[in-house]
C-alpha cells in the first residue's frame, strides 16, 4: 500500500515521561485519517513531530516515501496545516490575511479566491476577521493550509469549540477536499463520533501509545448487535449453543450469542426448551462506538501497564 505518511517507532520524551511512545503511523495515500485519542494523549506532539515543529527523541518520519530529517522542505512545501488555534489578524478581512501567507508561500495571486471558493468564505471576504465566528476563522484556517494547493492536509482538532452547525460544516468541507480533490488528510480528534462520520482509517493514541490503527470498519465491526438470553440454567444452556455450532459467551447470569439472524434464533430458543431450560428474556443488545472507544482505550492502557511492570 501506498503511504504518504509512515512512522516507525516515532519517540517523543520530556524529562523521560513519554509524550508519545514508538508511534508507527501508517497512513495511506487518499484518505481520511482520522487520529483518535483521549485530551493529552499525545495527538498534538505526534503532529507537531510531523510537521517537523518538534525534534523527535528518537524514530523516523517518512513522508511521501522520503524521510522528514532530510527532505523537510521539499515534504513540507506539499503540506498544509492547522496546528490548534488557526493564525489571523483580526483586523484585517479574509482577502488581507491571506495576502500575507500568499506572499510568503509565493503562491499566485488567483489562488486566494480559489480557497475562499472552496471554504465558503466567499461572500465574507472583505469583513474584517475579529467580527468572524468560531467556525469562520476555522474555516480561515483551512484556507490558509490550503494556500500553497497542498497534497497532504493535517488539521490538529478542527471542530474543537464549535457549534453543532459549525462541525457539520468543517466536517463537509474536509469530506469534500478528499472526494474531489484527492488531498490526503489526517484529522486529530477526542470525539469518534466527529471521526465515524468522515474518516476511512482511524488510530487511537492513549498516553503517548498507538494503540489501534485499521480501517474504521474494522471498529465498526467491533459494535455489531448481539442477542442476550436470560435462563435459568447458563452453564447447561452454554454447553447446549455450543453443541450446536453457536458462537456464545457468558455474562454474568446470560448468554450472549453473536448471530442475529431471525432462523438461529428461534432454533436455539427451540434447543434450550427441548432441553428443559427456562427462557425468561431474549433481546438484542448493542454497543456504540464511543463505548467500544472507550473500551479499546482500557484495554491499551491496560497493556502498557504491564509492559512497563514487566
């Protein structure tokens, strides 16, 4: 597979606590990739390694199949960034602000009303930043990366702060730059449901440590619905689902099978009470997908843990 950004055991140390811990992100050329993780576990000294802002204390960072140490300029002028708070001056309107990175990227002159197109600043060009809304000046920002007509966008928690209105809209607007112009982007966020909504790929830091990286199916897959049968007699209804080629597991006083399907259903209730088994409740159970978050987020901890015990 074709990466366009690929770390391998990328290590980030302050005064030897971990900030972020033999990172290997492998992030494939097209996609949406969104990057998971809890406030402070270590998403935007990750970026800011990427972007060359921070010396690495130890790993490598390749970047259109180049490594960053000794390629930074010719990688960097193919990337586009908004690390936290974009920068503006309030007091100028859109077209001013981005004159000035205009000039500094040497960008043409024809691609500032490009980006505004693109963002949907169009109409508010000429009034001035300070009197923008929060997700305008995003939006701003967006532009700005977008100045220099990059192949790679990295926007460090875009929808941070803002409105239901205003993350729908950022949240188009990155699904549209993949989709029509086939810019690679990695997304940082806290919420997965900000990332389930646009992202293709995902990876989940927790404490410095990647922890899960896959398509986002792959999670999705992880939030399947199960049916849940209260009986009265679990070890004996257990040994008969698994007699029968049923996938089932144990949960306090139930079993829990993982197959929905309407016909096993009713042929397993038919084989609990031809085995004399009292059935008191069946009903589906399901798990969101911030609880599966959440759980994968435990598990990785868990393992870090002992690793470091061990």
């Amino acid at each position: 597979m074709n990466y366009i950004i690929e770390t391998k055991q990328l290590t980030k140390t302050y005064k030897q606590e971990y900030a972020a811990n033999e990172v290997n992100l492998q992030i494939p050329k097209g996609s949406i990739y969104g990057f998971l993780g809890p406030n402070g576990a270590g998403k935007t000294t990750t970026i800011r390694m990427l972007l060359g802002l921070i010396k690495p204390t130890s790993g490598q960072v390749y970047m259109f199949g180049k490594p960053l140490k000794n390629h930074r300029l010719e990688i960097l002028s193919k990337v586009g960034s908004l690390v936290e708070n974009p920068s503006y001056y309030g007091h100028l309107n859109a077209v001013e602000n981005l004159e000035i990175y205009r000039i500094l990227l040497q960008a043409p002159k024809n691609r500032i009303q490009e980006v505004l197109d693109v963002v949907g600043l169009s109409s508010a060009s000429n009034k001035k930043v300070k009197q923008y809304s929060l997700g305008m000046k995003q939006r701003l920002g967006i532009a700005i990366a977008l100045l220099g007509d990059p192949e790679l966008l990295i926007l460090d928690e875009p929808t941070n702060g803002l409105d239901p209105e205003g993350i729908q809209e950022i949240r188009t607007l990155i699904q549209r730059l993949a989709e029509e112009r086939g810019i690679t982007i990695l997304v940082s966020s806290h919420l997965l449901s900000e990332i389930d909504q646009m992202a293709d790929y995902v990876g989940i830091i927790s404490n410095g440590s990647l922890i899960f990286q896959d398509k986002i199916d792959i999670l999705r897959r992880k939030a399947q619905p199960r049916i849940r049968f209260q009986v009265d007699k679990k070890d004996a209804a257990w040994n008969v689902m698994l007699a029968g080629g049923y996938t089932s597991d144990i949960q306090d006083e139930s079993i829990i099978i993982f197959n929905v399907d309407n016909e096993i259903i009713a042929s397993v209730i038919e084989k609990l009470v031809s085995h004399n088994i009292s059935i008191y409740r069946v009903e589906e159970v399901t798990t969101s997908l911030e609880d599966i978050f959440l759980q994968v987020v435990k598990e990785g901890d868990q393992h870090v843990s002992s690793s470091v015990k061990g």
